[in-house]
C-alpha cells in the first residue's frame, strides 16, 4: 500500500469508525438535533457565509431541505 492509499485508509477510519461518529449521535440525542441539523452546523461553523445552495451541495441534499433544517436551527437559536 502507498503513502496515498495509507493516508486515505486512516482518514476513513477516522470518519466512519471513529470515535467521534458515537459522540455527535449522542449529542444529537441528547441535545434532539436531527444528523441533518448537525451537519449544517458543522458547514456553518466552517465558512464565512454561505449561501443556502452552497449548503445543499456541500450536504448533499436538496435545497429545500437546507431552508427546513435553517429554519429549526433559527427556531432553536443556532443560527
């Protein structure tokens, strides 16, 4: 195995089987956030303004979805 294939096996265990993967369900859990909330969060934390379509692509996911879960994080005061 290459250093490049190396490097992408860690990165993947890291995201898919890491630690990290419990903690967000729990917080999500604990504090009833959806994964969908969550993720755009995380896009939010990360960028300095972003348009709601920027959001969707970078999620993956339709742009009415985006205005849903902007919508609850408005509710809640997240965003």
């Amino acid at each position: 195995m290459g250093v490049a294939e190396d490097a992408f096996e860690r990165l993947r265990r890291i995201v898919f089987e890491g630690e990290h993967v419990e903690r967000m369900a729990a917080l999500g859990v604990r504090m009833k956030l959806s994964p969908g909330v969550i993720k755009t969060l995380m896009r939010l934390a990360k960028a300095d303004g972003v348009s709601m379509g920027e959001m969707a692509r970078g999620i993956g996911c339709d742009p009415s979805y985006i205005t849903a879960l902007v919508d609850d994080l408005d509710e809640r005061g997240l965003a």
